[in-house]
C-alpha cells in the first residue's frame, strides 16, 4: 500500500506549502490561519483534504514548508490513508476517526469522522487503510 487516491470522481488537487513534514502519502491535512498553507491534521481536528505525495527531497529527507498538491475528501471517493502506528483492530465497515500526525484509527467516541473502512486490518498494524470517505461530526 502507498497511501491516496483509489477509485472515484479525481481531483486535480491543489498546490500548499505543507507546513509539516509528510512522510506518508494520504495524510490527512487542514488549512491553517496562513495563505496558501496546510497541515497534517491533528487527533479530532476536521481535515480538508489529503496529500498526493510526500515531501521527501532527492536525498531522501522529508522537508516542511515544502509545496505539495492536496486533493479534496470527496464523499464517496475511495482513498488510502495512513493509521496511527497504535491502531485499534479494524474491521470492514468500522467508522475512523481523525488521530495524531494526519492519520486514522477507529472510532472510539466523538471527534472527526471522515470514512469507513474498506478492509481489515490488524491492530498495531500502522500502515494504512483503504476507506470509503463519509464525512461527520461524532458527538459521542
């Protein structure tokens, strides 16, 4: 797995300077107070899209304040994105939710919900997810 776009209406994306360095395609990101700006979306923040690469250079380091094309979370789309390295087991259909660094997890009461899982994955897995994105805000 690589992380983004699978299958879907496709984006274009639009060109950010990621605020943070993104290691993992398909990371979760949210626009910041500043112009033209994004970054990867923290544990129960509302995302506004995911990334389309990563920021790593020629030699290999991920750099921030670096350009980057995000493309929009559109309902319905299937996109690949990265887990939190301390997933909980997840099963098809299991709700995720907004987690650290831009990543998912599995719901596990309010906060931002922005897809359902397409596979099973294994707890502690850490890698990535196929999900149908399905957008809301969890109250409980």
């Amino acid at each position: 797995m690589s992380g983004g776009f699978l299958a879907g209406v496709q984006s274009p994306g639009v060109s950010y300077t990621l605020k943070t360095a993104v290691t993992k395609a398909g990371t979760l990101v949210s626009k910041t107070n500043v112009l033209g700006e994004m970054d990867v979306t923290g544990a129960g923040e509302k995302p506004d899209g995911y990334t389309m690469g990563t920021t790593y250079d020629a030699f290999g380091v991920a750099q921030a304040a670096v350009k980057g094309a995000v493309l929009p979370l559109i309902e319905g789309n299937v996109i690949e994105v990265p887990l939190l390295a301390t997933n909980a087991e997840i099963a098809v259909g299991d709700e995720l939710e907004t987690t650290a660094a831009g990543t998912v997890d599995k719901k596990d009461g309010a906060g931002e919900v922005v897809g359902i899982a397409l596979e099973a994955v294994a707890q502690n897995d850490g890698t990535f997810v196929r999900m149908l994105v399905s957008k809301y805000t969890a109250s409980a």
